[in-house]
C-alpha cells in the first residue's frame, strides 16, 4: 500500500491557483475547481464589440469604432482580466514564473476566436517589447503564448526583430488618457509585406488597445493587408 500511494503522489501536482494536488493527466497545471472557476471569466464574444470588445448588446460595432475605426481588422480576447485570471498572468509576466503559459495557453485556444478559422493568417507577431524592457523581463511574454499556439495551430512566427519598438513607460503605469500619446510612434517595421499578407497580433493583456491600434498602423504602412489581434485577457469595461 506505501508503494502504491507513493506512485500516486508522482503522477500528481499541485495546482498554480489553489495549491492542491490535482492529476497531471487531467490538467495543464489547474485542478478542476479552479479550471472550472477560470472557464466563468470566458469573455462574451457574443455581446462584444468586435474591434474594442466593449460590452455591447448582439455583438455590433459600437459607436466609438464607427466613428473612429482601429486600424486592426478583428479583435479577440478569451477571457476577462479579473481575479483569478489576473493573479496567474500577474505571477507569469512580472515574478518570471513560466510554469502558467501551459494553461493559459490552453485556456486561450479552449475559447479563440470564431473567426480564426475563416481567415487566412500568414503570419504571427507577437507584441513586441523594446530592448531595455525585454532585458529587465528576460523574456517577452506575448513571445511565449505566440510560440505555443502557433505549434497549435501551424502557423509561421514572424522575426522576433520584425518590429522594433521604442523605449517608453510601460502602459500599465499611465492613465488611459496618456496611452495612446504614450504609444505614438513607438514600433518601427523593418520589412516590406508581400501584397495580401495577413498578420496576426498575439498579446497578453488588452486595456484600452492603444498599443495593438500602433502596431496595427505600423504594420499596415508596410504592406500588411489585414491586421488581427487575439489577446489572452482583456479589462472588463463599462458599457
């Protein structure tokens, strides 16, 4: 019976969240409560503006966006950035802990975009980071979720040197009104796009759009036919 209960505990984990042991062969590192607890902060796509994802009734284009159309084409986020989201992407993009990009990759691709499979994507660009920022972090996290979907899905990851982009205060330290002058001007694309070439922006976190707006316009002044974005998280607005 001790070998017995001691090869159970090796086919065992704890759990990123709660801590308790769950089955490796039943989960990407989340036991099933706290999978089950996480699945509740799927985004409504359904009732979301499709470029703000604003809360807006049957899912049209709201009034903001059809005054002042983004740049990108479609947006997508799977889920709300709210507790317990937020404390796993908080413990992987800023403690350095890689071990949630399993599930929250998995998390991402359990609720992508409905568009996905009716667009064509010909390439995939992570939100880039600029140089001093990604040698502070050790690595870009938008990278790491780009990485693993694209070996999901097959798709080619553009040049991690594609797009530059300008030292500035991160956005999440700024008012919503000083995003966008913060942003301005920050990506430079150092390639020329094939006509018709379709790219795909993955991010983590998305608050006011801002930066995927720039990169989308940097991205579009090179060549690029069509620009969409799918983000991991997005902040639950007011309607």
């Amino acid at each position: 019976m001790a070998v017995l209960s001691f090869l159970q505990k090796l086919r065992r984990q704890h759990c990123l969240l709660c801590h308790d042991l769950c089955r490796r062969s039943d989960s990407d590192g989340l036991c099933s409560g706290c999978r089950a607890d996480l699945a509740s902060g799927l985004c409504d796509g359904d009732n979301s503006c499709p470029l703000c994802f604003r809360p807006i009734a049957g899912g049209a284009v709201c009034g903001s966006c059809q005054q002042k159309p983004p740049h990108f084409d479609r947006l997508w986020a799977s889920l709300y950035y709210e507790p317990p989201i937020s404390s796993i992407i908080h413990l992987f993009k800023h403690l350095s802990d890689l071990s949630p990009v399993r599930p929250l990759v998995s998390l991402m691709a359990q609720h992508p975009p409905p568009w996905l499979a009716q667009e064509r994507i010909d390439g995939v660009l992570p939100v880039p980071l600029s140089k001093n920022r990604r040698l502070y972090r050790g690595f870009n996290q938008s990278e790491e979720l780009a990485e693993r979907l694209a070996a999901l899905y097959g798709w080619r990851i553009l040049p991690h040197d594609t797009v530059l982009r300008a030292d500035k205060p991160p956005q999440s330290t700024l008012k919503s009104s000083e995003r966008r002058r913060n942003v301005r001007n920050i990506f430079q694309c150092r390639m020329q796009f094939p006509p018709d070439c379709n790219i795909l922006l993955i991010d983590d976190v998305m608050t006011t759009g801002a930066t995927l707006d720039e990169l989308a316009k940097t991205l579009k002044k090179s060549g690029a036919a069509e620009v969409f974005c799918w983000t991991l998280a997005r902040s639950r607005l007011k309607k």
